[in-house]
C-alpha cells in the first residue's frame, strides 16, 4: 500500500500548490488563492518561528501544562478508545506505521486525528478496507444475524456511522437486538422503572426494566411539582384535574412542550396517576419512552446499534429514542449555527441595502453547501475537522509546519537531482527550507523550458530519458578517468556534476556523490510521523540542515537515551525477530548470522557511526567483516582518532588525531557518504532480503545497500504481524482493567498514548501477581542489587531522585540483553513491555507514586505506595499490597497533632487466622514506626483494623490536587511510615 500523506494537508500535488517565496521581507505563505491572501498564515523567516528550535522558545510554562491537565479532554480519550477497540482496521494500522508514525507513542488526539485522515485518503483512493469497506456480504451477514432485514440495516448503518463489519460487531450488535426484539409492548410499570430510576431508554435498560417489573405495576400516590423546584404536592384519591391543571401546564410548557397538545396533558396526568413526580425532567422521559414504537423495527434497532458502537459504547447501550451519535448531532449543530449566520448575514444586508451597502454571503453560503456535501460523504469526525478547518477552529503553528514540512519534503523528491550540485558550496549548511526553494526553482526552470529533468527521488538507473542518455555517453570514460567503478551510483554523481556544468574532479565527485545520497536518504526517511515526532520535540524540521535532521530522525528512532522506553528501534528489532521466526526458509545457520548483522548496524547508528570514522582513517575497506572489527575493538586513545556528530551543528566534527593531522574534506565526503549507507542498510534489516543479499564478511558496505534496497518486503509477513499487533490492542482495550488504568493515568497525568495504557494496565496487573521483578532478574540476575536498593532507600533523603535512579540502572541492564543469537520475539516483546513499565513508573513518581518490590515468602511483589492530601489538607501514605493468605492489605497513616494515626484493612474476612495475624502486623509497625519516627508518637489505639474491605476498580485512589500538583508536607516522614509497614509485614 503506498499512501500520499500529502493529501492529509491539502490534496494537491507539492508542484501544483502555491508556494512562494517573497524578496521583501523574506516572507512565505504556502496554500492561498488570492482571494485569501489578507488571511495567507505568513511567516518570517528571520524569526524564531523557522528556526530549528520553533516551539523551544515558546514551550509551555509550568502553569500551561498544569491547566492542560485539568482539563482533560474526556470525549477524545473515548473517542481514542473507542477507535482502537472498534473502528480502527487492519489496514488503517498499516498505513500508521507505512507513515512513519509512531504508533505506540502518538497521543490519543493525534491518533485520532492522523487514522481519520488516513481511512478518508484510503476510502477516495478506492482501496478496499477488511472490516470497513469490504463489508461482509449479506448473505455472510444474514447467517450471523439470522435476518435478512436486520443484516441489511446494519449494512447501511454501520457504512454511515464509520463502523467496520467485523463479526465481533456484528454478533454484538445481533446479541442486543434480540434482547430487544421480543417486547412487543413496553409495560406502564417498565416506563416507571426507567423514570424513577433515572434510566436512559437503550436496549439494556428497556430489557432490564421489562423483566424485572414483569407487568407489575404498584400505583403510589400521585405527585406533581410547582417550577420543577422539587416542591411536591400530594394528589387527593381521586385526581381533581382542574385543580391541577395550570400547574400541569406550566410544567408542560417549562418543557418546551405545547401546552394545547392533548397528548402531553394526558401523560401528565398518567405521571401524578402513577405516583411519579411530575417535573419537566420526568414529564420529557416520559414522553421519549412511549414514543418509540414497539416491537422495535430492525432499521430502528440497526441505527441506534451502530450510533452506539460510534460512540465508543456497547451495543445493548444503544438509546432507541435517540439514534444518533455525539459526532453527527455535533455536525448538525455546527451546520445549524453556519445556517443561523447566514439568515443574520441577510436581514442586516437588508437593512443596509438602502445606504449603498452589503455584505457578500456567497463566501458563508458556499461554507454551508460545502458543509452539506461533505457531510454527505465523509465520516463524522472527517466532516468535522473540514469545518473546522474552514472556520479557522485549527491550532495554526503546528499545523501549519507540518504541512508545509510534507510539502517540502515532497518538493525535493520530486524535484530535479540537480539540486545536490547547484548547492555544492553551501548544501552542507542549507536548511530544508532552503534546500527546496533551489529545488523548486530548478523544476520551474525545465518546465518553462519544456525540457525532461531526472527526479530527485528516481534511484540509480539506466532507463533515462533519451535526451539526457545522449547527453552523457561519456559517462563511462569520465568515471574510468577518475579511477572509479562504474555504477549506477557513480554515473549519477557525474550526471549532477554535468547538469551544473562543475569541474569533473575527484573532490566535486566525492562531495556530490555523498550529499546527493545523504539528501536522498534523508528526504525518504522523513516521513510524516518523523516530522510530527520533530515537532512534538519542539523542532522545526524546515530550519534544520541535511545532518541535523539525519541525527534528530536517529534520535527518533533510538530515544534520546539508552533507556527509553517504546523506541522505535525496539519495536522495529521485536517486527525483525518475528518475521525471522516465521520465515521456514531460514536455516539457524542464517538466523545467527542475520541477528549478528542487525546488531553491527544497529550499534554503528547508536554510537554515531564511530565504525566509519575508524576505518576511513586506517584506509582500511567498508567491508562488514572491518565494520564488526572496528565496532569490537574500538579503543578511542589507541587509535587516535573520534569521529562524532556534533550536536550544536550536526554535521561531522573533525578531531585532530595524536599527530596533529587534520582530517581533509575528502574524508569527510567520504564519512557522509558511507553514514548514509549504513542508514540505507538499517531502513531495509528483514530476514527475506538479507537471504536474498546473501551477506558475507567480504560484502562491501555500499554493495549491501545497493542489494538490499532492490529486494522486496515480504507483504504477507508484514500482514500477519500487523494483525497480531492489532489483535493485541484490541484486547487490551477490551480488558477489565482498562477503565481503571485511564482512571489512575488521568490522576497521575501520565499522556494517553498506547505505550503507556499498556503499561499502566500491566503495572496494575503487577500489583496483584507480582512477575515484574522476577522476570527481570531472570534476565539479568545483578538487577537484584537495584532492587534491594528500591526497598533500603525508602527512608533515604531524596528518595525522588534514587528511585528514578535505580530503574533507569534496571532499564539498562534489560537493555544489553538484547541482541544475541539467542534472542526470541517473545522475550524481546517482553523486555520491550518492561521498559515501558518502567518509563511510567518514572513518571508516576513525579507525583509521590511509587511501586517498589517487597520480597513475600521468597517472591518478590510490587507494593503500591501513594503519598498525597485528604479532604482535611493533610499529607497521609497508602500503601497496599497484594497477598495469597491475606488478601488485598493496605495501609493508610498520617500525622496529626504530634500523633501517628490510621487504618489497616484488609479485603479477607475477619477470622481468628487473620485476625492473629494483622494484630501481629499492626504491632510490628507501631515498634517500627517508632524506631524510625522519632519526633512523632505511636499509639496503637490510633490505629485500627478493619475486615471485608471492597476493593475499588481504580486502587489508585491519589487526588488530584486542583492546579495539577500534589503537595506533600513531609515527603521523607511519609515514606518512613511505608518501609515500616514493610517491615511489619
């Protein structure tokens, strides 16, 4: 599948859009007509804006990020969840990551946001899309479902609502029609259910109040209320209507209802008969319920079913009186309220129509019809962001870049190859900005006079066009002249040579050959999920040259750091492993081999192509046998030599080495060229193409790049990989313990991205049968060390700090125990977990949350500690911990007037086993407490014992101090109080 993620940004082509460049001043707008140009987004290229660093200088301030917090935007987590447990299918996944997107770490916003866009290019570009609009052909359908009929209005249903036909939906959506397919009549006692109880009219809570009241209806007395105020009255035996009747009225009409309607009077009158207050809330119920016709039609059924799925919910909670999902009824309103400004528009164009004045609606009146059509073809959420982009309801900046980044990167691939020559001078520290102006001109250029140019993006090849073949006949004797092979990859350094009429020298040739290969490797890696990746970092790839943007997408890739977590590099090894294991054809000779040349090159991008650098210095060849040399044996004072990227500039810092001799420009060239290789070899690590490239110790580096680039991805493994990933979320998603992560993530304000759902509902999971700190000592036996240290530290000032401290030394540990022959997809996806567990746990502790291992009965456990403020403002510890014999046991303490105080519970029943036991825990921890604490007094009168306790869903019961902060009085007194409890226990 190749996707144009242009056509996220605007659906023109790069060379079809209006991008230019103006002299004065130094602006540039990309993407208005000139009747939008008083509104053009400019830019000054001079300002902050378009340097590398475009959001550095104005990132949010503390306060910023902690309103963002508290404003938590609960319709885009359920949408996000909603998404990914129904709506996003397999061949959306694919498209994520084909585009670069990092779907692990992309937040739920964006998720959204980029899967929308990408079902809505998929859709227009006709691909067929499994469970979405492939559709499972009715008759599949009617075996499901067992009704024709039913089968055909789901069809139609789900098609509008965005909802893939997938047999889990299918099968729900059959599970809750016939729930309610059976009650052919909603009984006055099942009304009055719902009513009294405050219950929506969907499948479920029809069902449940049908059944439960089984027609039996107990008549109280009635009841009616003056103003809705909750001032009731009660109803004589017999109901004197007239007496009643302006109270009724008034209600009625309060309700928005007509007051001469019969109707309405007469089920208010059944409300006061019924013994139902009569309040306009209850009045509207009411009238809802009996409004839908009963026995349920399979059209009704089928559309309040697929608004339901939607909407994120199940689909026995679909509302029969209001079918409609949250996003279409919010476009209906949107559409309205664009309708409203035009009637107004026109009665003032009426009144100003006698002074010679008007306004022209034909801008609004085109926004409705564009509205209207759009609404007719595009999914909700789709239709939804077109209005808000045509209504200025975007966030322009960011928006804004990485657009114009997509379209710069699009106008260089697709520009001529001349450009790495015309900039020879100066490409070295041209930005992409820059870099795409001299390639835009150059094609404006040919075009004008109507001359072919060789593209960019066009790898090395014979089949040129006839005018540029006969202009370079000679290219062969060129390149014999300059003692170099002949390859397709030096013919087209000569060729750009050519087309810039430069001298044909050996120093032109190398540096032309280098930055036109680093520029063409760059620009294919930049991808739109790296732009976004930049810019989330707070980089603007536009001000960036060549170098930097090759660094910041290997720090993309690998993290800023060895131990951070959900990297890109780690999700790509785990895809390598998997297709290794699943490939019969590879012998164990070959799987040796192949994970030994994954490790070369991956430890050649992670420790800034050091390898290269070695080996140009001791003119030694590129072979993979000297690469695996020089990455065993590199001894930096020995040899005298450190090539590494400089993180100022990006570009290669040249070190005098022990005799004082400069490192030349050929070299350099050299060192750019070969890097670029070595990218070339990385982007392409698969099994199927390493089997058909046949490596060998002697295989020159830029022979591998050539060999792997030219074999094929093997599609079917790809599928099936993306399938299991995909199967993995959605039960995730699905699980029980979901609703509490988000729950416990939003109190800790830990970013809602897949990554760290998945690592929040495993460190809850953790909590309760404790495999983490086993399993990573089974991996690597000296992480025991930092665990103990997890434990000792608790009384330790900045305890903080040495947490933090302890897991990144775990993270590393877990980290070099990867690539070795031994290696397993399983494990390395458990490693992978682990260190996602880890990166949250890092985080919770910004917010006094800590898991620490407890060692139980030769096993060690996570216990879960949370220092934070009551209700009364004073600081108090949880903490609590999962055990076999005793249950769920928690400790909570505080401080108050000099005294410790608090509660022990447990989930276990009180017997005399258990009793015996917490009576001897809670006499532990008073000794302990007033061993450690001795400012404080312990009175084990203060502190009590409490069986059968429920268990929340959510045991993370921290409170979110209002400004996003939790403030702690006495960090290191509260943490004491845990390691006692620890002790006790």
């Amino acid at each position: 599948m190749n996707l144009n993620f242009q056509t996220i940004g605007d659906k023109r082509s790069a060379s079809e859009q209006i991008i230019k460049s103006t002299e004065a001043g130094n602006k540039i707008f990309s993407g208005a007509t000139k009747a939008e140009a008083t509104k053009a987004f400019l830019v000054d290229l001079d300002s902050s804006f378009f340097s590398s660093d475009a959001y550095a200088q104005n990132g949010k301030s503390l306060e910023d990020i902690q309103t963002l917090a508290q404003s938590t935007d609960v319709q885009n987590n359920h949408n996000y969840m909603a998404l990914l447990s129904n709506t996003m299918s397999d061949e959306d996944y694919a498209a994520v990551l084909e585009g670069g997107f990092d779907f692990g770490n992309l937040n739920s916003a964006d998720t959204v946001t980029i899967v929308d866009k990408i079902k809505s290019v998929l859709l227009e570009s006709g691909t067929v899309i499994t469970g979405y609009n492939d559709d499972l052909s009715l008759d599949k359908l009617e075996k499901i479902t067992g009704s024709r009929s039913f089968a055909a209005a789901l069809q139609k249903n789900f098609s509008e609502n965005d909802i893939p036909v997938t047999t889990k939906n299918v099968t729900e959506a059959k599970q809750a029609f016939e729930q309610i397919s059976d009650i052919e009549k909603i009984d006055d006692s099942a009304v009055k259910y719902l009513v009294l109880n405050d219950k929506e009219p969907t499948i479920n809570n029809i069902y449940l109040a049908q059944h439960s009241t089984n027609g039996q209806n107990v008549s109280g007395r009635g009841f009616y209320a003056q103003d809705a105020y909750g001032y009731y009255a009660k109803k004589a035996d017999g109901l004197d209507v007239e007496q009643v009747l302006p109270q009724i009225e008034k209600i009625v009409k309060d309700a928005g209802l007509d007051q001469n309607d019969e109707n309405n009077i007469e089920q208010a009158k059944w409300i006061i008969e019924e013994g139902i207050p009569l309040t306009k809330e209850n009045l509207e119920a009411v009238i809802d319920i009996k409004e839908i016709d009963f026995p349920v039609t399979t059209e009704l059924g089928a559309k309040a079913i697929a608004a339901a799925l939607a909407d994120g919910k199940e689909a026995k909670e679909a509302n029969l009186h209001d079918p409609v999902s949250s996003a279409k009824k919010m476009l209906t309103k949107r559409l309205h309220l664009e309708e409203t400004r035009i009637k107004m528009s026109a009665a003032v164009n009426t009144k100003l129509a006698d002074k010679d004045f008007s306004i022209d609606l034909k801008p609004i009146e085109k926004l409705v019809e564009l509205i209207k059509e759009e609404l007719k073809n595009l999914s909700e959420e789709e239709a939804g962001k077109i209005i808000d982009e045509k209504t200025h309801v975007t966030d322009a900046n960011k928006e804004y870049i990485f657009g114009m980044t997509v379209t710069r990167v699009d106008i260089i691939k697709q520009g001529p190859v001349d450009v790495a020559g015309a900039m020879l001078d100066r490409i070295e520290s041209s930005s992409l900005l820059e870099i795409s102006d001299v390639s835009f001109e150059l094609s404006q250029k040919y075009r004008a006079a109507q001359e072919e140019y060789e593209k960019m993006e066009t790898a090395p090849r014979a089949d040129l066009g006839d005018s540029i073949k006969k202009a370079f006949e000679n290219v062969d004797d060129i390149l014999a002249d300059l003692g170099k092979e002949i390859t397709e990859e030096n013919r087209r350094a000569v060729r750009i040579l050519g087309y810039n009429t430069l001298e044909i020298n050996e120093e032109n040739f190398e540096k032309v050959r280098a930055y036109d290969l680093r520029l063409r490797e760059t620009m294919e890696r930049l991808k739109p999920g790296a732009v976004l990746d930049f810019i989330r970092r707070g980089k603007n790839p536009l001000g960036m040259t060549i170098e930097e943007l090759s660094k910041g997408l290997d720090q993309n890739q690998f993290g800023n750091g060895q131990n951070d977590s959900g990297k890109k590099s780690d999700e790509k090894y785990a895809r390598f492993l998997y297709k290794l294991e699943k490939n019969n054809g590879i012998t164990d000779e070959e799987r040796k081999s192949f994970i030994g040349i994954y490790r070369l090159f991956h430890n050649i991008k992670a420790n800034d192509y050091k390898a290269i650098g070695d080996l140009l210095k001791t003119e030694r060849d590129m072979t993979l046998g000297n690469l695996l040399d020089a990455t065993r044996t590199q001894a930096k004072a020995a040899k005298g030599i450190d090539f590494r990227v400089d993180e100022e500039f990006g570009g290669l810092e040249r070190i005098s080495n022990l005799e004082g001799e400069r490192i030349d420009e050929q070299i350099e060239s050299a060192f750019i060229f070969y890097k670029a290789h070595a990218d070339i070899v990385y982007e392409n690590l698969e099994p199927e193409k390493l089997k058909a490239a046949k490596p060998q110790n002697k295989t020159l580096l830029e022979d591998l790049s050539e060999k792997l680039s030219e074999q094929e991805t093997d599609d079917e493994l790809e599928k099936k990989y993306n399938i299991e990933n995909l199967k993995h979320v959605r039960e995730l998603i699905s699980s029980r313990e979901a609703k509490a992560a988000l729950e416990e993530m939003e109190t800790e304000h830990v970013e809602l991205n897949f990554n760290n759902l998945e690592a929040v509902i495993e460190n809850k999971r953790e909590r309760r049968r404790g495999k983490f700190w086993d399993k990573a000592k089974e991996f690597d036996g000296s992480i025991k060390k930092e665990e103990d240290d997890l434990f000792t530290l608790l009384d330790e000032n900045n305890y903080e700090e040495s947490y933090k401290q302890k897991l990144d030394q775990i993270s590393e540990k877990l980290t070099e125990t990867l690539m070795n022959s031994e290696d397993s997809y399983i494990d390395v996806r458990a490693i992978t977990l682990m260190q996602k567990q880890i990166s949250v746990m890092k985080k919770e502790s910004e917010n006094a949350t800590f898991d620490v291992p407890v060692e139980i009965d030769g096993d060690s456990i996570s216990m879960h500690i949370t220092l934070k403020n009551d209700g009364t403002k004073k600081s108090r510890m949880d903490a609590s911990i999962q055990t076999f014999e005793y249950g769920f046991i928690t400790a909570s303490l505080y401080e108050e007037s000099g005294l410790i105080k608090g509660m022990i519970t447990t989930t276990m029943s009180e017997g005399i086993e258990e009793s015996e036991y917490l009576g001897n825990v809670k006499e532990k921890l008073c000794k302990k407490l007033s061993e450690k604490i001795k400012d404080l007094g312990v009175d084990q009168n203060q502190i009590g014992i409490l069986y059968g306790a429920k268990l929340t869903q959510n045991n993370s019961t921290t409170d979110a101090k209002p400004d996003g902060e939790r403030k702690i009085t006495n960090t290191g007194v509260l943490l004491k109080m845990a390691k006692a409890f620890i002790e006790a226990l």
